[in-house]
C-alpha cells in the first residue's frame, strides 16, 4: 500500500509541476512573448534603448528584464498626437500589435526618425471577423492585415524590411474547429526594418 501511495503521490507532484510551470509558459500571449524577445535579441544587442509605441505591458516589461531600455508612450492618441516620440534617442521603435488599432499607422511610421523598427500585428484570419470591442474604442481593429499588406505600408512610408516571420498561435486549453483552425493558421507577423 504504501508504494502505491508514493506512486499517486510521485504523479500528483509531476501534474503540479506541469500545471504550475509548463502549461503557463505554453499559453499563446507566453509563446508569443518568447517569440518576440527571440526575434528582439536577433537584431538589437543587449542594452539598446527601445522606444516601445504603447502603454507600459507585459510584454515591454519581459523585454525590459532581459536587458534593455524600454520607454514606452502613455496613452497618446498615434494617430494625430506622435511629435514628441518623432525625435528620440532610441536605437528601434519597437510597436507590438500597436498599428490594428490604429486609423492611420503610416503617419508615425513615416516621420519617426530612428534607424530601427521592429513591430508585430496580428493577420487577418479567414475563419474570424476582425477583433472589434463595443465598449472600448482603443480596443479595436481597424486594420488587420495580411503580410503583403504590412509589407506595403512599411515599403511607403520608407522601411526595408529586412527579416520577417510569421506564427500560429494554437491555445491548447480549447477545442472546436475555431481552435484546430488557430494551429495551422499564421496568427501574428513580425518584421525587422530598417530606415530606407
């Protein structure tokens, strides 16, 4: 009786470790935050200053503690009040799933004037309609694109592109067609640009 005890007791401690520390690094925003910090330390050395297009987040702060210096915008309206983040000393922009909420992106990215820009946006699936929020106007889509379409407003408003990926974003915890769908679908686009 007593090895079997231990038995129970062995798997019950292996199902704590798996719900307490993998399941939460293998949700789609844990994936998604890897991926990007990933893709950050691919171009930007350690210690670069990063002006990040967005409220303070999670996802800055993640980048933030694996050594770099990120300053991020308060709340301003992109769209129409962006002159004071023009000028920085920043080594990159970085603007993550920033521009879908945005009525018109190629404003700022025309005029800012750092060398580097790194940004994300989620893809436009087929199988859902765009994210769209009733209740909160800073949290909708406006925009969601597909890769050629990103491509373009970065290409016009004076961006080489010089490194991309795209990714599914699968959440595990559910099921349905939806969710099967999200497995083989790009969900988010990632570019690493540089001032043409």
């Amino acid at each position: 009786m007593a090895q079997k005890y231990k038995g129970i007791q062995g798997s019950t401690i292996l199902w704590l470790y798996i719900l307490c520390y993998i399941y939460p690094m293998q949700t789609p925003e844990a994936r998604r935050f890897a991926k990007t910090l990933a893709f950050v330390q691919k171009h930007l050395p350690e210690a670069s200053r990063i002006l990040d297009l967005g409220t303070p987040n999670d996802l800055a702060n993640f980048i933030a503690n694996a050594g770099y210096t990120v300053q991020n915008t308060k709340g301003e309206n992109l769209d129409t009040d962006y002159q004071d983040f023009l000028n920085t000393d920043a080594d990159c922009v970085t603007a993550f799933e920033i521009f879908e909420h945005m009525l018109a992106p190629f404003n700022i990215l025309h005029q800012l004037k750092t060398p580097k820009l790194i940004a994300s946006v989620p893809l436009k699936l087929w199988f859902a309609p765009a994210y769209w929020n009733t209740k909160d106007d800073w949290d909708k889509h406006y925009h969601e694109f597909e890769p050629k379409q990103f491509d373009y407003l970065l290409e016009r408003s004076g961006w080489n592109i010089k490194d991309s990926m795209v990714w599914a974003s699968p959440d595990y915890g559910k099921i349905g067609i939806r969710p099967l769908l999200r497995y083989i679908t790009p969900r988010y686009y990632m570019v690493y640009c540089e001032r043409a």
